[in-house]
C-alpha cells in the first residue's frame, strides 16, 4: 500500500456529497419531524435501493443480489480472486424512525470506495459494499433476516411464514421484490453457497449518549451486547362488559397486564444494564365494550453477559405461565443472539485509522445488535460508530452532524485502504 | 281491544319466518364460527337495512329515515293522529359479534307487525318499527348515537368528528349514507323537531346467564345499570430497545400497565356487581424494538348504583395521573349513561302478556346498555328478554334457540297490541 495514497483518498471524502446522497435516501419514507418509515421489502424500500444502484452505476460498481435480497455493488481488486473486505449496512428503517440508522453505514461505504477511486488507490482485494436486507425487523420479525441467512446462521426459507400486520408473508414479499429486480445478477447467498469475506467494517451511529457526551468523534465497537426476541399471546375469552361478572372472566388485556407486571420483576436490575423492553401489542377484538379474547405482546431483552441474558431469557415462559389468571398463554422465541466480541485486530485498525486522523477515539460496546453480529463467525469483523445527538434513534429526530457523518467516512475509507491491501 | 284478536296475533307469529330472517341477516357480515362482524353505516349495515325495507314493503309498512339515519317503518293506526307505539332495537354488530344482539330485536318488532296484520288485527294507534344507527359504538364510540340524537340526549351533530380506525369521521359516513338512502323519506329528528312515542318497548337477548339458568322464557327487565366510558391516552417518548437506559425511559406502554393496574385496585368490588373492563389497547410506533411512545386504552365501567358510578368514574382521572411514571396521560369521558329505571307500567304489561300465554317470567336488571333506556325520558319504556346460551354474547358462539326467540315475539305481539289500543 502506497503510504501516500490513503491520505488522499481520505482527503477525497466528500462531506457534502455524502449529506446530500442522505437527505436524497430521507425522502424515500419520509414522515412528519424529518423522520423516515421505510419498511423492508415495500416499494420506498426498493426505490432507495435502486437510488443506491445508480450511483454505484455512475462509478462503474458492479451489482448483484442474493436469495434474500441482500444487495452488492463491488470495486473490483487487482487480484480478483482474493476473497473481499465487506463494508456496508442496511436501507430499511423503523416505522417512526430517523434519517441515519443503517442508511448511513450504506452510503459511507459509497463515498469511501468513491474516495479511494477518485484519489486513483487501486486495492489488492476487491471491495463489496452490501446493504442487509431486513435489518430493523419492523416489518417482519425478527431483524438480521438477511446477514443471518447470508451467514448460515438461520436457513434462507426460515422466515418464509412470517406475517407483517397485514397478513403479507416475508416469503412473498421476498419473492415479489426478487422478481422485480430480476434484471441484477443474482449471486450465491453467502459462506452457505458462496465464499467468505477477508474482512467486515460496518459504519453506524451509535444510538447512545456516550460519544457525544464525551467530544468524541469515533467509537470502536468491541461488541455488542446480546438480545432476545419472544413473542407472548395470551388467549381469553370475549364476553360482555356489561353483562359478564369480573370473577368470571378470561380477559387477555388483565393477564396481559399482569404479565408484563411479573416480568418487570424478573428483569428487574439495579445496575440499569438490562434492557427489557414491550414495545408491540395487540389486542383483539379491541372493541371497548367487549372483554378481549386475545393478547399479543413482544418482549425484547438485552444484556451484553451472556450468562443473565441465559437466565433471564429462559425464565421468560415460566414467568408468563405463573401470571395466567383465566387465561393461556404461549410464548414464542424469536430470536436468539448471544453477545458478540468484534475482532481486536479490525479494532485496532480502525482505532489506528481514527488516530493517525487526529480524531477523538474511545473503544465501546453497542447497545444495539447490528448485521456485524452475524459476520464474526465469519471473518474478522469490527464497527465503527460516530456520535448521535442526545443518543436518539428510532425516532425522527435522529441526527448526526454532516461534519460527524464525514469523520465516520474518512475513518472507514483508510480503514478499508488497509484492509484491502492486506 | 278485542279479547280475542290478541290471541290470533300470537298465534300468527311465525318461529320459521323469524329464524329464516335473522338467518339472511346474518349473511351480511358472516364471520368465521357463525358470527357476524356488521359495523354500522358500512355497505353490510345499508345492505340489512334495504332487506328490511323490503320485507317491510311487502306488508305495506311505510318508511322513513331522520337525520341520524335511524330507520322507521311504520304500520297506521286507526287514528294515525295519535302518537305511535315505537319498537325495535338495532341492526350494528360488534366486529366480532352474533347473529341476535341488536337484529333479532328489530326482526322480532317485524315479525309482530305482521303477525297483527295477519290476524286481521287492526290498532288504534300507529305501530312504529326503529333500527337505531351505531348503537354498539365499535366502529365510532360511543354507541347509542341514533337513540342519544332522537331523545336530544346530545346534539344531531355532537359525534361528526369521530373518527374510526381507519380515520374515517362518523360525520361524513353519516352523510354518505343519507345521500345513498336519499329515496327514504325524510322525517324529523326524534323529539328534537317531532313528536314523542305513546310507548317505547325493545326485544332482545339477554346477553347474561339468569333466564338460561332459571329455565324461564321471559325477562321484565326493570332497568339498566349506568354506564361511563372513558379514553385514556399517554404520552412517552420513543427509544431504541437495545440502548435506553430503563431508568431513564418514558416508556408508553409500561405507565400503561401501571395505569391498569392503578385501576384495578380502584374498580375492585367484592359483590363482583361493577363490570370494569379495558377492550381496546393501541400502542405506537408497536415495533418490538422501540420504546412505544404512545399507549391508548379504553375503559368501560357500569355499575347499577348511580353513587358508586359517580364516585368511581369520578376518581379515574386521578388515578390514573397518579400512575404515570416517565409520561404524561390524559383522559377523556366518551360516554355517560345513569342508571336507568324502565316503566313500572311497560313492566306489568310485559310481565302480563307473558304470563296470559303460560310463559316462565323473571324481573331483571339488564347489565348492557340499550337505546331504550334513552327513551325513558320521553315515554314510557321497557325491554323484553329472552335467554341466550351460557350467557354469551359480542361473540360469534351467541346463540339463542328458534322457539326462545319465537317466544319473546309472541310476548312482544301482545305487548303491541294492549299498549297500540290503549
């Protein structure tokens, strides 16, 4: 590697370009509060990735999909058989979400790779950007459909039932979205039919406070802590709310209710590391006067030790069983991942990218679970995260400073400069 | 009134013709499990109410339809001068309703129109068949809106700007179907701009246990227990699930939880009289991942004791602030209905004519609201019921048998015609 070539290439990171390619993708999805909602395989979904296509395009990326939908624009290496550096993120969004989340990672892949071409630094290993189909799992629960299929951890056709609210199935929407850009080459899916990536570096805010409370301009994600996903539904019976006496009830909504109430209890932590969190529920026939014979709920849970992530987790169905007055109950595991440790040597490169750059650094975990989780059965894999104002995200007003997003850039850019020619 | 014609209308009602009737009807709207989910002003809710017309103009029944869209179809009287008798009940189900709450009561006011007509039975004063708009208030609360408007309870317009949950005002679909019905004669609204009923008398299921129980044909329902519904909405803020500190959330649907519960130890009865139930849950964004930044729930509270409804009702508002944690509520009362006591005179004549045929006859209170209990002010009221299996009812499974309902439009024909000659 030309020990010339990277600073320029850095130097060719385009602060503006990159803002304006964001509030270009802002638009596909936008909603009041300069939020977005772009579900995944939705048409918005689809435009922001052909959006995606066409600049890559325009600097001659070659394209290609897989089975699920993941999408990659390659820079070709001068030894194009080595295996490539992996950069990139996913395009979909929470319903009530802001404008970075994922997106970002996708289009600083773009500009590093940009900026490496226009400052003339060829790489020895190609260079994939790829964007993840599905991460955020609004739609379609649970997210990291896409990275975990690409990385063998679940098989491609594991979601194929799942429903969104509608009633659409992830398989026909997939199946729909495939076909409608059926003009991409379609590529093997991954390590399950394809070959692994050298390396995997994935930009993203951090969606916590600590950077930006502390000045600093990149965090170097050491690992993420790990989550579970369950899905509670509780069966009654309808009846009356005038006529059915209280005591002879099955109303869902109270079992409901003293369900998430005895599991406040289980997930109870003083030391506020734990993150128990409802956040879906539905109920039916959610008729005011009718008693509801029915009650769904979602329960995330995250701690980055996996042993309490493990007691915690498997007291869940227990928990729900005992708080059951007149009601069933069942409970559904979703999703399943243990906390990640990211490669110390990905770490240190980008610790060191950052450094040589003057900027401000500090090693952290993440909050959030991310596709890099699943990379690191793979191959060496790390994150680099830039702060986020007041540690907002999943909501519209969601920001990073273009001049952040830009530091998060150059860092990346260098970063894949030394990755690729390794 | 001849000793003898009352006889020949009760024997002219016709078990096969009713059930027949309340089958078809039952066609719009069919829902798995024998139920019918039939919201009011929808195409299903016009399509009932044309078939009626119809059956009614094939017996020479003149219609009309008032501001509110409440239907009449009436039978002249010998002296079409004086103030009819009114019965009937509503045609609206609860979106995952039965096949007789509301339709039979309308059908069975059919079925003894024709059943006097059949035996030659002429009355004094006019008959008047009603089918209230939105009494079950599960497309747009409250329910009881055509009764409230006819009775000058609450204003013709005061509910234009309810919405549904498709964010359809109850306002515009009212218009929409006044101008799809603009062939019904217009009349005035109720009391408001017309002329009050000699009697009001409504037939219905029962929709509790007591009459299944006791094995008896027949319930004098002597009153209705009030009602008070409320909206509750809270306000938090929207986090991601993996990164917000529990401590530091203003979580939606957890003060939501509290609010319930808050509640619960507020409603609690031993006697098990007060019927509090919360139906409707509708959380947002409703991503398993967000924090929910929104909760709204519904509560219904009925009590017979129109102190013990006060006080109660009185102190939600409280309760539930004192409940709220990280967010903010507020609540706002929908509904208010007093206890309603019905006519001791439409008692005795109910309980008469059910006797006069051999009937099993119990006094009750009713534990659902009704339209009639709207009329009460205007003239003297009442309510016949009839058992329903294991007292189920706003449920696909509600059921009463062909000759329980055969029975109650028996009781109702001779109600007719004593109070249509007196």
């Amino acid at each position: 590697m030309d020990g010339k070539a990277a600073p320029d290439a850095v130097a060719a990171v385009d602060q503006a370009r990159q803002w304006g390619r964001l509030m270009e993708m802002a638009e596909f999805g936008a909603i009041p509060g300069e939020g977005v909602n772009r579900a995944c395989l939705t048409a918005l979904d689809r435009a922001s990735r052909r959006l995606l296509l066409a600049w890559g395009a325009e600097i001659g990326l070659a394209p290609s999909i897989d089975a699920l939908g993941n999408l990659f624009l390659r820079q070709e290496g001068t030894d194009p058989t080595l295996p490539p550096v992996l950069t990139g993120s996913h395009m979909d969004s929470q319903p009530n979400g802001g404008r970075f989340d994922g997106i970002w990672g996708v289009i600083a892949g773009l500009e590093a790779i940009q900026a490496l071409r226009e400052a003339g630094l060829a790489t020895k290993r190609p260079i994939e950007l790829v964007a993840w189909t599905n991460e955020e799992g609004g739609r379609f629960a649970p997210g990291c459909m896409g990275s975990m299929a690409y990385a063998g951890y679940r098989p491609a056709h594991a979601w194929d039932e799942v429903t969104d609210a509608e009633g659409m199935s992830f398989g026909a929407e997939l199946e729909k979205h495939l076909a409608l850009e059926a003009h991409i080459p379609r590529r093997p899916l991954g390590v399950v039919e394809g070959v692994a990536p050298f390396a995997y570096v994935e930009c993203h805010i951090e969606q916590g406070p600590l950077l930006e409370a502390e000045d600093l301009d990149i965090g170097v994600v050491e690992g993420i802590q790990g989550s579970r996903w369950f899905s509670v539904e509780i069966i009654g019976r309808s009846d009356h709310a005038g006529t059915a006496p209280v005591s002879l009830r099955r109303d869902a909504v109270q079992d409901m209710v003293r369900a998430i109430t005895a599991l406040n209890a289980l997930m109870y932590d003083p030391a506020d590391v734990l993150r128990f969190t409802v956040g879906r529920v539905e109920v039916s026939p959610n008729s005011s006067n009718s008693v509801a014979a029915r009650a769904r709920f979602s329960i995330d849970c995250r701690h980055p030790d996996a042993a309490v992530l493990r007691a915690r987790g498997d007291a869940v169905p227990g928990v729900v069983q005992s708080a059951m007055r007149g009601c069933s109950a069942s409970v559904a595991e979703r999703f399943n991942a243990l906390p990640t440790a990211f490669s110390p040597m990905i770490c240190q490169v980008v610790e060191d990218a950052a450094r040589a750059q003057g900027m401000g650094v500090r090693r952290m975990q993440s909050g959030a679970f991310h596709d890099a989780q699943f990379m690191v059965p793979l191959c060496p894999s790390g994150m680099i995260f830039v702060p986020c104002r007041g540690g907002v995200s999943h909501h519209p007003s969601e920001y990073s400073t273009p001049s952040q997003l830009a530091a998060g850039a150059r860092a990346l850019t260098a970063v894949l400069a030394e990755l690729a020619n390794r």
